[in-house]
C-alpha cells in the first residue's frame, strides 16, 4: 500500500508526524512525505524537530499571495506529485488551504483520501475563516475519517458520513507532545540549555504565554488583545511571553502596539521543543490557536481562547479552557481573574485532557492497513505528470528563497 502524506503548516507537520513516523515502520506500507511549503521557516522548525524529511516540498509560500493563489499552486503542484507517485491513499490534516487543495487534487485523481483530525466544528462558516469551509469540504471529499473526539466524530454523523467510515483516534498532537515532553525530561543538558535560552524571563514573575494568528482576527481583535496584553504587562507582576506569527499582517501590529513595553517579550516563532518548554513553564496561556489549546489541556496549563467561538468545546466543557472572545476587557478580565483567583486557577489545571491518549498515529495506521483501497474506476491520465507547468515541483530540500 502506498500512502502519500501531504502537510503545509507548522501544526500540520507536528500533528502528521507521529503518523509518518507509523507508517515508515508499518509493514505493507510505502509512505511518501509531499511538503506545499504553505509555510516556509515554521514548517523547517518542525520538520526538523521530528526528523521528517519529505521527498517532495512544492515551496509554494509567497508574501502577498490570496488563499486562491495558494489553493491553485498548491492543486497544481499535488497533481504532478500523484501523476508520479499513483498512491492508493493520500492522506491528509485538519483544515488549512493544503489540506483542502491536496483533497481535491487526490480526488480529481481518483485517489481515496484519509483526513486525520475529523469533524471538527463551530457551525459558522466564517469563524474560524477559511478553516471552518475547509475542513467541510474535506470530508465531502474523504473516503476515511479519523475524528480525535466522540464530538467530532458525531459532528460526522449529523453530516451523513456512514459509520463504518469513521474512528475516533484521540488527536495525534498528544503524541506529538508525548514524544517532545520525553526527549525534554530524558535531557537535562537539554532542559537547561532551554532555561539559559530564555533567562530574560524573570522566574520570580508569573509567566503568561500568548500567541495570535487567526485571519478572523486581523485587524481590530488582534488590536483589542494587544491592548489587553499591554494592561496585564502594567501590573508589573507577569513575564509575557509571545512569539511571534510571521504573517505580516499580524507581525507589524503585534510589533507595533507591543515592542518595548516593559515585561512583554517579542519572539520569533519557537521550535517545537522550545515552545512546548514553555508551555511547561506558563501560568497562564492565551492564545487562538487550536494545537496550543489541545496542548495546554493534555499539560495542565490554563488557557483563554481569545476568539468568539471555539471547535475545541471538549476542553471548555472539561475545565482546562475558557472562551473569553475578543474584548480588551473580557480578555483582561479573565486574565485578572486567574491571577487572583487560586481555586480557580487550580481547577483548571486538574481538569482533565479530553485530546486523547497519545496512541491516536497507531490506531490511523492499523486502520489503514485494514481498509480495503476503494475501487476507482478511472484515474487521470498519466500524460499530464511532471509536465512544465509543475516546474515548482522540486525534489527534497533545500530550495531556494525568494
Ligand atoms: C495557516 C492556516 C491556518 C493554520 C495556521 C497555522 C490556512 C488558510 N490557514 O494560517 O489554518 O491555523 O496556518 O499556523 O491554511 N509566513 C511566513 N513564514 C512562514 C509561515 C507564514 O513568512 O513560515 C507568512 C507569509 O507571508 C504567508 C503568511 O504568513 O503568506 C500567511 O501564511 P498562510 O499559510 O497563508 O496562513 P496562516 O495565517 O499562517
Ligand atoms: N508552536 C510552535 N512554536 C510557536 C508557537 C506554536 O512550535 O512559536 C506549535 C504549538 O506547540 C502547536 C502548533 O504550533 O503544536 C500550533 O500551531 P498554530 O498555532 O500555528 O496553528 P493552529 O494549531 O491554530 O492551526
């Protein structure tokens, strides 16, 4: 069976790694790693922190391209890697413009897909946008689907999706995490290295960790949590934390409204193993990003979620979240609240991981191994393979930057 595995973004090559890594060493099984390059440096962080090395990366990232842009290059550049490699699987992550455009391209191909992360919703279309349209199509076009949740896996249900096409695997982020939080505690030159790096957080301040990148928030939410940031940084008793988000749309308000202000610290995205330790180390996180709402639950870490609604309701439910929305207020309220508040806080660290139990790469695997391949009856022609156009088409890294 020839699997072909296609990831873009930095949580997609995290959360796919455990699967690679399952599928190198399953039996039966040929695994071919495609790499968009939706992203460019936080995808080499991660690949290189899981020792994953793709045979194909695309390099599609460009500075000012539209999400149509990306889709195209990235359809186009999917077609020519299946023209070559004729899997009998593709699969792929969540709900990114990769994982939606590699989809569509293993469709058009006739090749079944395998969506890993399944199900997840907020029953809006615009929030999170495009994720929540994205990961809709998905399973309109997957033949399996592997929900980390029982709720994901009844989002499916409710869609029509036939049961005997779903497993409920766990999320493959907690083995991810599983693996990183080993080599952390298995090193202390490691943990140490690791504390040296980050000194310049006072240890006898609480640490607040923080991130942003979601598109809905571009502009006035990601002003309103800036502004909440800069409060909190004003009580003089916090260490905040935040790398980050490359995107220059995000980069040069996060630069603008926070660079400078006494206890807030501006970092360039962390390598999966750093960020991870500082999570560890964090009082406190707030944050719009799913992977790192996933990751603090199964740590124990409180989180706010900075948006107005969340597909991670599992971890809200179970204590480990809140969902604060959007409002300087709101979000500087909760914040104040946690700190003062140590019952609560407590709470919220006991609450318990609903993310899975780190075994979610094995049981995708073995139920890849058990599927029969569907019988498609017609494939594209192979003519069109590694014709002109998919000259962005390169084999394996490096590749060079624009
Ligand atoms: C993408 C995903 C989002 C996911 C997020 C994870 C889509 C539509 N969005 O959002 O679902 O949660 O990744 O981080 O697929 N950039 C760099 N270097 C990088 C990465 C990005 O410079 O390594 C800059 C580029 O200017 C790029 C921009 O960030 O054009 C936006 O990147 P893009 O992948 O389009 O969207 P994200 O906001 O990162
Ligand atoms: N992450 C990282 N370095 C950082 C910030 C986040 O390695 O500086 C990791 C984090 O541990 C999590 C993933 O990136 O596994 C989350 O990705 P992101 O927030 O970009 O996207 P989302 O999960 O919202 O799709």
């Amino acid at each position: 069976m020839r699997v072909l595995t296609v990831l873009g973004t930095r949580p997609e090559a995290i959360k796919l790694a455990p699967v690679v890594r399952a599928l190198e060493a399953a039996p039966g099984i040929t695994s071919i790693l495609c790499a968009t390059g939706q992203h460019r440096e936080m995808l080499d962080q991660a690949l290189t922190c899981f020792a994953l090395k793709p045979q194909y990366n695309l390099a599609i990232m460009r500075h000012d391209q539209t999400l149509s842009e990306a889709t195209a290059a990235i359809l186009d550049g999917v077609s020519a890697v299946l023209a070559a490699e004729r899997p009998d699987w593709v699969l792929v992550q969540g709900d990114t413009t990769t994982t939606l455009a590699a989809a569509l391209a293993a469709f058009h191909a006739r090749v079944p897909v395998a969506h890993v992360e399944a199900g997840l919703r907020t029953g809006d279309t615009c929030t999170p946008w495009p994720e929540e349209m994205n990961r809709r199509l998905v399973t309109r076009l997957a033949t399996l689907h592997f929900p980390p949740t029982a709720v994901a896996a009844a989002h499916l249900r409710a869609e029509g999706v036939a049961e005997t096409a779903i497993l409920v695997t766990g999320n493959t982020v907690i083995d991810a995490l599983h693996a990183l939080r080993a080599r952390l505690d298995s090193d202390p030159v490691l943990g140490c290295a690791l504390d040296a790096r980050f000194g310049f957080l006072a240890s006898s301040r609480r640490l607040l960790l923080a991130t942003a990148h979601r598109r809905e928030s571009l502009g006035g939410g990601l002003m309103r949590l800036c502004t909440a940031l800069r409060l909190a940084a004003g009580r003089g008793d916090l260490e905040i934390a935040v790398p980050v988000h490359p995107n220059p749309a995000i980069a040069q308000t996060v630069h603008a409204m926070l660079a400078g202000v006494p206890h807030v610290h501006l970092l360039a995205p962390l390598d999966p193993l750093a960020f991870v330790h500082l999570l560890r180390r964090a009082h406190l996180v707030v944050t719009d990003s799913g992977g790192v709402v996933e990751e603090a639950a199964a740590l124990g870490r409180p989180v706010l979620i900075t948006r107005e609604k969340t597909e991670r309701s599992e971890a809200v439910k179970a204590g480990g979240a809140r969902l604060v929305g959007t409002a300087t207020g709101a979000i500087l309220t909760a914040i104040e609240r946690l700190l003062a508040d140590e019952a609560a806080w407590a709470a919220m660290v006991r609450a318990p991981n609903p993310f899975g139990d780190g075994h979610a790469a094995a049981r995708i695997v073995a139920r890849l191994r058990s599927a029969e391949v569907p019988a498609l009856p017609v494939r594209e022609p192979a003519a069109r393979s590694l014709r002109p156009a998919t000259t962005r088409l390169r084999v394996a890294m490096p590749r060079p930057r624009r």
